[in-house]
C-alpha cells in the first residue's frame, strides 16, 4: 500500500496546472499543494470572487479563471481563452444531490456538470496537454448505472442519489475511454482517476427545507469523513505519482472511505469497455465536442 503524503509530491516548477472547482473542499487543497511545489495553477472556477478569495490563501503562481461547466458556452469561452500549454488537467469540480435542475444546455444538471462539461473541457485543452489528466470520481460510482434511453431524467422520476451516481460511473468510464484513444493515437498523455472516499466537503448541496433525510445522510456522513486535505491526496497521487494509464486511486483504509491513497478497484460496470465507447459516442453528440488527436487514416495505395 502507498504512504504517499504531501511530502511526496515532486518539485512542479516550470508546469501548468488546471483544477476545476479549486475554490473549495478537495480542489482548494489540490491546487494550493501544486501551486506549493511550484505549479503555474489556474483556478478554474465558477465563482470569480470565490476564486480570488481561495487564492489568496495560496502561495506561489495561482491565477483565477471563470469557467461555468453547467454552460457549454463557459467551456469553451475557458478554453479560448486560457493561453499556453498544460501539464495537468484536474477534472475536479462537482455537485451532487438537490432537486431536480437543468444546466444552460438543458441536460440533467449532474450529469451535465460533473461528466458533459469535463468531457467537452479535456476535448477543448487536448490539443495543448502534454502530461496528464485526472478526473475525481466517487465511491458512488458502485451504485450507479447508465440507462441511455434517458441519461437527462426526462421520462423516470428523479432521484438525486441515482443521478450523483450515474454521473460518477460517467467519470470513471470517461477517464478509461479516454486513455484507450491516447493509447490509439500514440499519445504520451495519460488519462487516471481517483476518489476522495468520504470526505468533508461543500459538495453536498443543502437543500432549502432540508428533509429529515438528507440531515441524517449528512449526519452519518460526517462521523466517517476525512478531511479535505486527506480527501485530495488520491488526486494528488494520481495527478503526480508514477502511474500506468488508467489507473484509479482512492483511501486504502476503512473499504475505502479514508486512509492514504493507493490504487483501487472499480465495478464491473465501470470496466465495460463498450459502455464507455457508446458513453464517448452519445457525450460527442450532446457536447459538439471531438477526440482531437485520432491519426488519420492512410488511403491504400
């Protein structure tokens, strides 16, 4: 098992670094690790403000970028807009529970934030990463499933749960797919993932009349749950450590919930190679976005 900590991380100078939903929880301690050991980090961010004031508590080269991943339009105005190259891509930023709610585009707004605008922000920055992408999944992915006939909730009754669940599957089966077309196009990036376990951060949305449900989940929650710092290690070991492409880490202890990170293990369905293509395939369509990379085929002679 790993005893990786923060003393671990290798010296970042001269690199660049993006995070997603770097103003809180896991992402605020990722990218003041990385800016730390010397990363150039861009806060990638929905809330400016918000993201001025987490930099503030970051030493060394931390700028603040606003990127909406519940509007496509952000995305990509983000990646316009963002100059240079990029070493590490931190597909960090997510939501989950709350009621019912559509992003910009109109997709269910988990899904849509925590898979589609990852999915259409790594197509974007491809073309200018030259080392890594990690993409935060959960432990929920284990509970979720892929039902394609309604990945937007339009015809099933919503359950919040359900929908977290099925958009962390969608991470984990992104980050595989991924890797494989790297892989396909000679590529020397590599796509990892990783999970924080449970961890006490932001991400649970407090509901305006909380149900007596949601307070003891959050309850229970709270009695296991690691600290933001020990949450963000898997990410951190996977954005930085020595690692095969496709490599998945989380919390070695307690089934997973906390513990130094190490690599982990993840359900049959999220190891379904033709889910994960049909996944690329339906997520190119709803996003407008493509694999930049794919060699192009040579006409026989």
């Amino acid at each position: 098992m790993s005893r990786f900590s923060l003393a671990d991380l290798p010296d970042l100078t001269g690199r660049t670094a993006v995070v997603t939903g770097a103003n809180s929880g896991i992402g605020l301690v990722t990218a003041r690790a990385l800016a730390e050991r010397g990363a150039r980090v861009v806060l990638a961010v929905r809330d400016p403000e918000k993201g001025e004031a987490a930099a503030a508590t970051m030493t060394g080269p931390v700028q603040v970028r606003t990127l909406d991943l519940a509007d496509l339009s952000s995305v990509r105005a983000f990646a316009r807009g963002l100059p240079g190259q990029v070493d590490l891509l931190v597909n960090n930023a997510g939501l989950s529970l709350g009621p019912l709610s559509r992003t910009a585009d109109g997709f269910e707004l988990q899904f849509g934030t925590n898979h589609l605008g990852h999915f259409a922000l790594t197509n974007l920055l491809l073309p200018r990463i030259r080392g890594r992408v990690v993409t935060v999944a959960s432990l929920g992915h284990r509970l979720g499933s892929l039902d394609f006939t309604d990945l937007q909730w339009q015809r099933r009754p919503y359950r919040p749960n359900a929908a977290y669940a099925q958009s962390k599957l969608a991470n984990l089966l992104f980050a595989a797919e991924l890797q494989r077309r790297l892989t396909r196009a000679g590529s020397r990036v590599i796509s990892t993932a990783a999970h924080p376990g449970i961890s006490s951060t932001s991400l649970m949305r407090a509901e305006e009349k909380p149900s007596l449900g949601f307070r003891v989940e959050k309850f229970l929650v709270g009695l296991v749950a690691q600290s933001a710092e020990g949450g963000a290690l898997p990410t951190l070991y996977a954005a930085t450590a020595d690692l095969p492409g496709d490599s998945y880490a989380g919390p070695g202890r307690l089934w997973g919930v906390r513990g130094a990170p190490t690599l982990v293990g993840r359900s049959d369905r999220a190891r379904d190679g033709s889910a994960a293509r049909r996944l690329w395939e339906v997520s190119e369509d709803l996003t407008g976005t493509r694999f930049p990379l794919d060699t192009p085929v040579t006409p026989a002679s």
